[in-house]
C-alpha cells in the first residue's frame, strides 16, 4: 500500500510503499481502509521540529476510515462500519486520566498517538485501537 512517511531529516513527506495491509497482533487492534485523512498543524511542527514525533512513520492522526477486520476482543466496531478515529492512547491509570477522565487524553503520563509516535493514517490502511 501506498504511505505518507514523515522524514524529519529533509523536513518533507515522501510516498512509499509500505506492508500491503496492516494485521491484526493484539485482540483490540482495528484494521481500517482510511476514507480521508487531515493534515494537522502539529504535522507541520513535528516535519518542521518544533513538535516531537519519531522519524520514519506513516504521518497523520486525524482520519475516517472504513473497518474492514477487528480483533476478538473488539465489541464496539464491526466490520463495515465507518469510525471517526480518536489518535491519542490514554493509559487510563495514571493520576491524570484518573483527574480528567473523559475530558483530554493528551494529559496522559503514558499518552501517545498514531502518526505522530508510531504508524498512523496517511496511507491505504491503518491499524488503530478500539477501547473494548
Ligand atoms: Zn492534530
Ligand atoms: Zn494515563
């Protein structure tokens, strides 16, 4: 599948091929065909490093995406449905989460988000996470 990859050392985007569909490793991952992706001013800053992001990665965070395969232990998506898809990973545990549960993820001591800390939605398909 064709990919945007942040490659913060020419501080530009460029398009390669990267595995041909993402596969499910863990019971809560969702495997979604990416409708259309925003390019986020965070984006910018991270291509520009005035934002920390990891080098390497499938860009984007903020996306639509058709759900075309889950894992068993995902019970609020099925397969067909289209998902608005929430980037930040939230522990839910740390004493953060525990004062703004529900209000901003990003507080998280443990917080990380798709395209910015590991693959995210700028390409084909995408493995995000259900909260099961
Ligand atoms: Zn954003
Ligand atoms: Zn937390």
């Amino acid at each position: 599948m064709k990919a945007l990859i942040a490659d913060h050392v020419n501080k530009k985007l460029s398009l390669e091929e990267r595995e041909e569909i993402p596969s499910i490793k863990e019971q809560d991952d969702v495997i979604v065909r990416i409708v259309c992706a925003g390019v986020c001013g965070t984006d910018i800053s991270i291509l520009h490093g005035k934002f920390p992001g990891k080098h390497g990665i499938v860009n984007g965070h903020e996306a639509i995406g058709d759900v075309i395969k889950v894992g068993d232990n995902v019970t609020t998506l099925q397969v067909g449905d289209r998902a608005v898809l929430q980037p930040n990973l939230f522990c839910d545990d740390c004493e953060n989460c525990v004062k703004y549960k529900g209000i901003n993820s990003t507080h998280c001591k443990n917080w990380s988000t798709f395209g910015i800390h590991f693959d995210g939605a700028m390409a084909e398909y995408a493995k995000f996470k259900a909260k099961v």
